[in-house]
C-alpha cells in the first residue's frame, strides 16, 4: 500500500491531538507544562507564541487559582487538497468550574509540513502558522 495514500488521515490525527493536548487542561501546574510540551513537539514556533501569550496573560495561573478544568473535544478537521497541506481544525471546549460549565466553539487553522517522524512526532507533520 502506498504510505502517502494515508497521510490526510494521519493529518488529521496530528491536529487532533495537538489540540487535545494544549487546549485540554487542568488546575495543576505540572499537568499543564507536560501536556503542553507533548504539543509542542507538534507545531511551530507560532503555537509556542501562543502558550507565551496565555503565560504572560496569567491564564494558566487563574485556571490554578480557580480550579478551572479546560476540556478539548475535537469535532473535526478538513484538510486541504494542495501543498502545502491546510488544516482546518473545528471543535468545542468546555469550562468546568465547580459551580458551573461553560462551552466555547473553537476554530483554528494552520498549515501542515512533512518532517521526520519520531516517537515525540509518529505523524511526521509539523503543524505550522497556528491561528485560533
């Protein structure tokens, strides 16, 4: 079977968990700085920009404060049909408090470029000008 004919599932694999992984969170500081450096390995320094932004903003340091728990779901990702790859990431995350649970819909979009695969990247994608 020819390895490219599964690369747009693969693609899709790839966005899907790197949003799992930096938009999921909970109120622990340690939990938050794994998953985030999970993330990443899969993305460019535009989602580095991003986890900077939140940092500087204290968004981190009030979800702590709070005990807010951040959920990721993914409800799904369009990839596009030219080089470079497009991706087009749509799904909602939901706020939980202890008194209630916010929902927010989220879209992101980014391009995708092949590099080596690893065991910190198995895709070979790198996820590259993130844009939320």
């Amino acid at each position: 079977q020819d390895a490219r004919a599964n690369r747009p599932v693969e693609a899709r694999s790839h966005v899907t968990r790197f949003h799992e992984l930096f938009f999921t969170l909970d109120p622990d500081q340690k939990a938050i700085d794994l998953n985030v450096n999970k993330a990443l390995y899969l993305a460019d320094n535009s989602a580095k920009k991003q986890y900077e932004n939140f940092k500087e903003k204290g968004f981190y340091n009030d979800l702590i404060a709070a005990n807010i728990s951040l959920e990721m779901t993914v409800d799904s990702v369009i990839i596009g049909n030219t080089r470079p790859l497009t991706a087009r990431c749509y799904g909602h995350q939901r706020f939980i408090r202890a008194t209630s649970i916010n929902t927010r819909n989220f879209i992101a979009d980014c391009t995708l470029r092949d590099v080596t695969r690893s065991e910190n990247n198995p895709h070979g994608f790198l996820m590259e000008n993130l844009r939320v």
